[in-house]
C-alpha cells in the first residue's frame, strides 16, 4: 500500500520522455533514474504557460503558483513510496530537509568510504610486513628435568603411554582332528555346497597413492550386538458393514441458554442477507438497456432518450501506434490504484487462422492506461505472441 506524502511533497506522473527531456533518468530502463534534480520555478511555469497539458509538469501548475522559493527539487523514487515515481519538493522546509538528508547520506558514505580505505591501507602495510619478516631458526636445547615427588614423576611417565582401559579380547581357533596337519586348497572347495565363501580378486579402480606409517593410539569401538524386528501383518479378508441413519436421540441436545444466545446472534445477519436478496438482483445484465426494462434500480447506466440511439462515448484509451486496428481481448484494473487499468491489444482473427500463423512470431502489447493521462500510455509492455489474458500480481 502507498503512503501519505509528507507536507510539501506532491507525487505526479512523468512519461519517460519528459524524464529524458529534463535529464532525469541514467540508463534505458524504467527505474533507471538519477536521486534528484533542481529546477528554475520561474521558467517551468512559463513553459506551463506555453505547452499547457504537454508539458510534463502541468500537474505540478497548483504547488509552482504557490511556491515562494527560485529553485524546486524533484525527488526520484524508484520504489513508488507515496504512489509514484517523481516527487515535487516546493516548499523550504520540504527542501531543507531533503537537502539535509541528502549531506548526511552523503558524509556518510564518505566515512564508509574512508574507513574501507584505512582498512585496505592496514592490512597492506600487514602483508608487506609478513613478507619483509625475517625468522630465526632457534634450535630447541634439552634442559634438565626436575621433579617434587617420585609419584608425579611416575604419574607424568604414565600419561605418555596408552594405557588400556578394558580386558583385552582373546579368540580360540579349532578344527577336526582328522583333517589337521593336511594341506588344504581353498579352490577346490565349492562355495554353494560348504560354509566357505569364496572372495574373488577384484582390480583396484583407485590410482596408486603414497602411504606413510605414524605410530597413534587407536580405541576400539564398544561392543554391539545384533537384533532383529518383525512388524505386524494383517492378512486381508472379506468383511461387510451395515449401517443405520442416525436419529435424535443419537444426537446430545443443545444448552437452552448457548441455543438462545446463538439464535439472537444469528437472526439479524440472516434477516439482512435475505433483504439485500430481495433487493438486489445479481443475475441481472448491469449494462443492459433500461428502456427494455421497467425496473431501473437494477441497473447503473441511464436510460436512453427517444431520439437516442445509442451509448455516447465519452473517451477511449485507443493507442494509435500500437491498438489501432487491433481487438481488446483482457482488461484488468491495478489492485492498489484505482485510476490505472491495462488492456491486452492482440490482432483480429478466429480461432482457426490462429492455429495457421501460431509458428510466426508477432508483437503484441498489453499497454497501461491513468485516467488522468489520456494522451500517452502509463506503460506498454511487448510481448512476442498474443497474450489473450493476463492478470497483475497484487
């Protein structure tokens, strides 16, 4: 939602080409547009005076008139704040506060700025420090080892070693009498039909690396055991199930008093919702003919005279470069404006020459109307192909 403009500001709508007129935008987009710009109040109004509604600061006529200083500020504002993009500053007080502002943003970023600059100077002054550093290779000399007590020596010996801190395990290997002291060949033995399981040699897909030894302290992991669950089954079966309708007295009865307090609060939105029902008819044609129809309350246009014939027209957003012969498939109003409405222009044909030419690439337009502009677009928007419908995103 848009807010209030302050005291001494008036939002108002500039085409593109008077913002590339008065040297107010920086770039080819829509936002691309400077902070502010200062203008002589003296000579926009004479211009006011000369191109009258042309001019793109004809809205702006009102606040000039009353402005009491030489010079007014338009603020650009890429975000829409109060509603649109240029803001009019024409008072002093509006302006010594943007103008304050403005210096304190200003020192400010000076002061980041500078603070990125010492910061940068330090830590270059740090590396070429490291870099220009020379070290000296003290060597390490033993020195004379004194103990208080014989048990702390013993304790600090202690602490050097691994000590083990649970029984050691111990395995016991067997076979059967008969078959000891033969020679055994593991390939003759079948692997399906003895305990055996027959690993086969694998090639090794890991390139050769480089191994070194170090002697380190390694602790088992604790002992684990192995279980097992069964989760529970239910075979399916053929059941049947037979019902009855409910009854009143399978239902608890209400509170007296929660049933009396529930009817009050109910019966005035009932009886108002059933007023407006007989009041207003919703299937009725609201752009209907009312000479057609002797109730009139139904309807939101008047009706028409005996000489007339037809609707007058009282204005249209026809654009001549880019609608002109052309067929208005979707309108859509802006959920935050009342005054903007967009209209899709695609090019007349049926369905079927459509589906003849839907391989060709087109131009096609949804075009931005504001009522209180009626010469120029707000916005157009290209498209390569024919947008039937569209919606804005609230």
């Amino acid at each position: 939602m848009t807010e209030q403009a302050p005291d001494g500001m008036f939002p108002f709508f500039m085409p593109n080409t008077g913002a590339e007129k008065y040297n107010l935008k920086n770039g080819p987009g829509i936002v691309d547009l400077v902070d502010s710009r200062s203008f002589n109040t003296a000579s926009i109004l004479e211009e006011i005076k000369k191109y009258g509604f042309m001019c793109p600061f004809e809205p702006c006529q009102k606040h000039l008139a009353e402005c009491d200083q030489e010079e007014f500020i338009v603020v650009c504002d890429p975000t829409s704040r109060y509603g649109e993009m240029f803001l009019l500053l024409h008072t002093e007080h509006a302006i010594k506060a943007f103008l304050s502002e403005k210096e304190e943003k200003e020192n400010a970023a000076k002061e980041a700025e500078q603070r990125q600059e010492e910061e940068a100077a330090s830590a270059e002054a740090a590396r070429i420090k490291r870099e220009n550093a020379v070290y000296v290779d003290i060597p390490i000399l033993p020195k004379q080892y004194n103990s208080l007590t014989a048990d702390e020596t013993d304790d600090e010996v202690k602490n050097l070693s691994v000590r083990n801190t649970r029984p050691l395990l111990s395995f016991k290997l067997f076979c059967p009498i008969h078959i000891m002291n033969q020679e055994v060949n593991f390939g003759d033995h079948n692997t399906n039909q003895s305990e055996c399981v027959n690993i086969l040699p694998q090639a090794c897909s890991t390139p050769g690396l480089g191994m070194s030894t170090k002697n380190v302290a390694v602790q088992c992991a604790p002992s684990t055991t192995s279980s097992k669950a069964q989760t529970e089954w239910h075979r399916k079966i053929n059941i049947a199930i037979q019902y009855e309708p409910l009854g009143l007295d399978d239902f608890t009865p209400l509170n007296e008093a929660a049933l009396i307090h529930f009817l009050r609060r109910a019966l005035p939105l009932v009886e108002s919702s059933l007023q407006e029902n007989e009041t207003v008819d919703i299937f009725c044609d609201l752009l209907a003919n009312n000479n057609e129809s002797s109730d009139e309350k139904h309807h939101i246009l008047p009706s028409l005279d005996k000489e007339q014939k037809q609707w007058k027209e009282i204005h249209n957003f026809c654009n001549l470069e880019h609608s002109k012969g052309k067929m208005l498939t979707c309108i859509d109003w802006y959920p935050n404006r009342k005054d903007v409405v967009a209209t899709s222009a695609c090019v007349t044909s049926s369905f079927n020459e459509r589906i003849l030419t839907q391989e060709e690439t087109a131009t096609a337009h949804i075009i931005v109307w504001k009522f209180s502009i009626q010469i120029h677009p707000m916005l157009v928007l290209e498209s390569p192909l024919d947008c039937i419908c569209f919606r804005f995103n609230p």
